[in-house]
C-alpha cells in the first residue's frame, strides 16, 4: 500500500480524497492555486504545495507542475477526483512515465471511454444498447445536418470529448439545428480544446439512470447499483438518489448486467459509472462511461456501505476486489442534494464571496462533504458546488423528510446559495412522486423567467 498520495483537485473532493487516506494510514499532499492557500483541503492534508495562479489552466491543469510536486515530495500515487484531469489521457501516461500511480483506470480505457464516438462503437460490439445517433465525429455543420435530417428531430448535439454538460444542445428542427450545432462546438472548442462532435435522437421522456461499477486489474467487475440523475438544470445534475425510483428488478439486473459488460469491454478497472437513458416504455440506452469517480458517489456508498475512494485506492494499489457481486446488498433509500454558490433568483449566475457565518446540519444518516468552514473565501475562479448533503433511511419517504429537514437547518452566510431552492424542490409534490421530467420543465421554466 501507498506510504503517500498527492491529490490532484480540490474542495470537497479533496478533502474527501484527504479524509480516506487518513483513515488507510496514508500521508496526504494537497496542491492548491494562490487563490486556494487557505483553502480547507490545503489545511487538512500533511503537506501542501502551490502550484500556480488562480486560473485552472496555470494551476489545476497544469500538469507539469503537479507531477513537479507528486516527486519532490516522495508521492507515489496521484488521485484526481473528479474534473480537471481525472479523464485526462496525456495526464495518465504522464503519471506511468514517472512511475507515479494514477489512481484510476489505465491511459487506454480513459481514451475509449472519453472519445464518446469510439464508446458507442465499444458498446454496439459488447452488446450495449445504444442510442441511435451517428457512428462518426462531426466537425462540419452542413454535414451535421445531413445526417440530423436522418436520424430525426429532435436531436441532441453533443461534444465527443466533452462531460458534465459542455457542449450539449438540443436542437428541435432543422431551422434551429445549425446555429446550436456551431454554438456547441465553440463551446466545445474553448472547453476541451477539441471541435469533434456527434448527434443522437434526443430522448425527452427519459430518465437519466447511471450504475455504479468496480473493476479491478485482474478481470473482476462488480456492479453496486444505480443512481437515478434525472433532476437536471441544463444538463447539469440537481439532486441525485439511489435507488433509482420505480425500476423494476427485471430492468435493475439487466443494466447491471450491462453496466458489467461495458467495463469488461472498456478493459476498466477502478471506480467507474455506466450511463444509461431509460425510455418510458422501460428500454434503456448507454449514454457515456465516466471513467472516474462521480460527484454522486455517496449516495452509493450510502446505501452499500462501500467507500469507493478507499476502493480505488486499492485497486491502483494492486489488490483485488474484496467483494463479489453476491456480496453487495442495498440497504433502505439515499438522497443527495448539491450545494452551490448561485443565485436561483437571478438565473444561478455564480456568486463568489466570504462566508461570515455557518452551521452544517448532522444527525442519524446525514452526511455532509464540504469545503467550507467559517471566514473561508469562495473564489470565483471555479466549479461552484460548496458542498453536498447526503441523507440515508431506510424508505424514500423518510429520505425526502430527512433531507427537507437538513436543508432547513444548514446556515451559509455572506454569499448566496441554492440551499432554499433546493428545500421547495424536495418539498414538492412532484419530487415526492418521483416525477423528475416535471420538474425538469418548471426548472427550465425558471431559467426562462429569471
């Protein structure tokens, strides 16, 4: 096992990341950016080093820097979290180059995985349903619309090298489709540094449903479930929960089933998640391997008693799975709720600030992870998700009380939060019926209005 480990992020992921190892006897190195030296994952790791200005691309991207870092501090590993450089294929063989571990799954899965056009192609021949779209990248837009025109509006464009939303629109028909095609793409363009697009049928109706998967370097792959992700505002994940709302076994087994053969056929090991689009007449369709480990994550661990970081720790570390698919067992109901500096008022533009005041919620089967303690600065350089709120029981129905309950008690002050929003929409009756494309539209309604 590692002696210590350099983390390549920071936040809540970090601290995290900080909080497993301490548990694993590990040693920690935080990496942080000049506008992060007092930052909580900067203060609670053994050591930290500075490796840049403010801006990911000088600091938290640059990956000289913290290999520079991961050396002269004698780390032999380098967890990513999620972002940044977490599926970052010249990152992974960087780390191989050095013999520094890369906590995560190797150059070439990453590479699959992360070209979304070569991961349908991967599925089809694993036997992955997928959903019907084009089999090359695109880059031009006249030829982008030709083959629209084939699949059939409405379709959703989509950047072959993008995640978490970048690069995605939904064009409804043909007089709309090129002005969002060459919108994504310079989204795209300034967001990965890659113009490559695709198209699929866009799916309205469905439910977005991820499943969990660990694999390690000897060929055993598991599946710890799912996750239902359905609660989005533009594209970006709200609140997510596990299980997922009225799936049935038969269609829980058979994306599990699936979500096994994806990793087998990525050649994957460490903690990775299978995405998957579930119609209302309950097909479902892959969608995307993230081949790190997702903001979600606890609610898994919630409802498996299964830490995933430690997970994949071991994993990079060489040991085997210490389970088997029979020995994983979901227990009772998980809800989690993102916690971000936005203001739902004025459209969730960002807010960067001090907090002047805080009081974090606890009790039986809440969780909260973190970046924030009081008079922490909220730069405004970054992601701005503050922390996330976790809550298990052992029915969904006690879940949603649970979490309106913590909601109610959190107390950010000195910058604006979705924290209230987020305690109307648990609240309402739509959620409580598990109606996410309910809400989904009066979210979108909101974002016109504000």
């Amino acid at each position: 096992m590692y002696q210590k480990l350099l983390i390549a992020n920071r936040g809540e992921i970090a601290v995290r990341i900080i909080r497993a190892c301490r548990e694993m006897g590990i040693a920690t190195v935080a990496v942080c950016s000049t506008a992060d030296r007092e930052a909580l994952h900067a203060q609670l790791a053994d050591e930290c080093v500075c490796i840049g200005p403010a801006r990911p691309a000088e600091s938290y991207l640059n990956m000289e820097q913290i290999l520079s870092a991961a050396i002269s501090t004698g780390a032999q590993a380098i967890h990513p979290g999620f972002g940044f450089l977490s599926e970052n294929t010249k990152f992974a063989r960087m780390c191989r180059q050095c013999g520094i571990d890369f906590i995560g799954p190797s150059p070439e899965s990453i590479e699959k995985m992360g070209d979304k056009s070569q991961a349908r192609q991967t599925m089809i021949s694993a036997g992955v349903p997928v959903v019907p779209g084009t089999q090359e990248t695109l880059t031009d837009a006249e030829q982008a619309q030709k083959e629209a025109e084939k699949i059939g509006y409405p379709v959703i464009i989509k950047a072959s090298a993008g995640g978490g939303g970048k690069g995605m629109r939904v064009a409804q028909n043909a007089g709309e489709f090129k002005e969002l095609f060459l919108m994504a793409q310079n989204e795209t363009k300034q967001a990965f540094g890659d113009d490559r697009m695709y198209l699929e049928k866009y799916l309205g109706n469905a439910r977005h449903i991820e499943v969990q998967v660990l694999a390690d370097r000897f060929g055993n792959t598991i599946h710890l479930g799912e996750r239902d992700c359905s609660i989005q505002r533009r594209h970006q994940k709200m609140i997510e929960e596990s299980p997922a709302v009225s799936l049935g076994e038969k269609l829980r087994g058979e994306m599990g089933d699936a979500a096994v053969r994806a990793a087998k056929a990525a050649g994957y090991y460490s903690a990775g998640t299978v995405e998957f689009l579930v119609d209302g007449d309950g097909r479902f369709y892959f969608m995307e391997m993230n081949t790190r480990i997702q903001v979600e994550h606890p609610v898994t661990e919630m409802v498996t008693g299964i830490d995933l970081i430690k997970q994949m720790i071991r994993i990079a570390a060489g040991e085997k799975l210490a389970y088997a698919q029979e020995d994983v067992t979901v227990r009772g109901h998980a809800i989690e709720c993102r916690i971000s500096a936005e203001d739902p008022g004025r459209g969730f533009l960002p807010c960067a600030g001090t907090v002047t005041g805080l009081y974090l919620p606890g009790g039986n089967g809440v969780r909260v992870d973190s970046l924030l303690f009081n008079g922490c600065s909220i730069p405004p350089f970054y992601d701005s998700m503050l922390a996330k709120i976790i809550v298990h029981a052992d029915t969904r129905k006690e879940a949603i009380c649970k979490m309106r309950s913590a909601l109610g008690e959190l107390i950010i002050e000195g910058i604006t939060t979705n924290a209230d929003f987020l305690y109307d929409l648990v609240g309402s009756e739509w959620f409580a019926e598990g109606d996410s494309k309910a809400i989904n539209a009066a979210l979108e309604e909101r974002c016109r209005v504000c």
